[in-house]
C-alpha cells in the first residue's frame, strides 16, 4: 500500500487545483517543489522545511547555524521548529515538554530562524510511546481539562521570541470536538500576535474541525492511502479527492490552506 507522504506528494500534479480553489499552500517537511505555472492565477507559495534538533547540531551551535543558512540559500523561507510535547499513553493527561529541547533553547531556535533570515513557524507535536497524536483520548472531562493546560508556555516563548506562526495542535484527532478549544485559541491569541494554525491529519479531520474561524489558516498534514505502488492512476484520484474536500472546507471556512 503506498501512503502520500505530505504535501509534497502530488504537489506538482495538483498545485494549479489549490491555486484556483484560492489555497495558500505551505510545503512542509522537505525541500520544497517549485510550484506549477499557473495561468492566470496569482502564485501564492512558502518554500519551508522541518528543521530538527540533533544532538550534533543544537539549535544556536555552528552546525544549526550553518543548516539554516544552507537552506536560506537553497531558497527555503519559512522554518518549521517542533518541540516535541510527551505524555506517556494516549490517555494519560500528565503531559509536558520533552527532553529533546528546553523552552530556552526554542527561544534561540527561533532567533536563529530570523538571524538566517527565514521566518519561524512554531508546529508543537504530542508524542506518545507506541502509538501517535491522534490515539490521544483522555477517560473523562477533569482529565481533558487538566491536558489542555499545557500549550501556554510554549505560546509565550514563541510570542516572546518573535516568531512569525504557530500552531496550536497537530494532528489531535480525538480532541477537536471537545469544548476547551475555543477557550484556549482565546488565550493563545491574546498571547500571540502571528498567524495562527491547526494542522488536521489529512482530509477527514479537517471536515470536522469546528474552529477553524478562530485561526488564520487551516494546516493540513496529508498521508492518505493512495493504493497499490503500481496503480498510479489511483494515486492521482486519491489526492484529487483530497485536495477537492480540502479545498471545500477552505471555501466553507474562508481560511486558506497552509
């Protein structure tokens, strides 16, 4: 079974659809495809990455440094940082910054972003051992409440350190129909000045997600099955259903798509 693999899948294929849908789409998670000429149409298009921390390569060490250079050479513009949030099962709310990078460092990450000239995008992940953002389902309300406390600190550092969006979720499929959202985007939002993004798991969450008229853009993480390596035909059918349903919840919601 062969899965898309983000935004770039088919992103040369199907880009002109986006465009004419009015879509603003951000390439994530790779180096960024040119996007296709379009006629008539305005091009509307943010060449960015995922930047990752390693352990040889700290953001604020000569080899981070270095990284965004390149990047900002190779014509990226837009950085994506994640701090990794980790809780130790899906339904467990005891969930809080991981190891891998302190809030500090998420401060320098960002000022080194800028430094290279590239804006910074502030994406926070949940990860949970064995299993993924989307499992994440708490046993009742007083357990949801208690884990929707944790985004704040991160809100105020990326606000603090001048980063140009973030995103509130990622991927939290379980948690988008629950009542604290639109509390917290609030406080969030008075908190942080930029763009503001959730980012759905491809199509089917991002039909259901009720709060997308609270933030700026609509963020979308697109793996669906396209079907058998050697039926490529239904590949593109696959992502054209996608992009189709995509751009019905951007017109429905009148954000556009990063």
């Amino acid at each position: 079974m062969r899965r898309a693999t983000g935004w770039l899948a088919s992103a040369r294929a199907w880009g002109c659809r986006l465009l004419a849908a009015g879509l603003a789409m951000t390439m994530m998670g790779g180096a960024a495809l040119a996007a296709p000429a379009c006629s008539g149409e305005p091009l509307l298009q943010t060449n960015g990455v995922n930047l990752i921390r390693t352990e040889n390569a700290p953001f604020g060490s000569p080899a981070s440094r270095e990284s965004l250079a390149r990047l900002a050479k190779l014509g990226a513009d837009n950085v994506a940082i994640v701090p990794f949030l980790w809780q130790p099962g899906p339904g467990d709310p005891q969930i809080g910054l991981g190891s891998d990078m302190s809030l500090d460092e998420l401060h320098v990450a960002i000022a080194a972003a800028q430094a290279a000239g590239l804006d910074a995008f502030v994406k926070p992940h949940v990860w949970v051992p064995e299993t993924w953002a989307g499992a994440i389902a708490m046993p009742d309300d007083a357990a949801w409440t208690t884990w929707f406390g944790h985004y704040r600190d991160i809100a105020q550092v990326a606000a603090d350190a001048g980063a140009t969006s973030l995103a509130v979720g990622t991927e939290l499929v379980q948690s988008t129909g629950r009542p604290e959202w639109p509390g917290l985007i609030a406080e969030i939002r008075a908190i942080f000045p930029g763009t503001l993004v959730y980012v759905a798991h491809n199509a089917d969450e991002a039909e259901t997600v009720p709060f997308w008229a609270q933030l700026d853009r609509i963020g979308v993480s697109l793996y669906p099955p396209l079907g058998a390596d050697d039926a490529r035909q239904d590949w593109a059918a696959v992502m054209a259903d996608q992009l189709d349903r995509i751009a019905a919840v951007s017109r429905k919601s009148g954000r556009k798509v990063w």
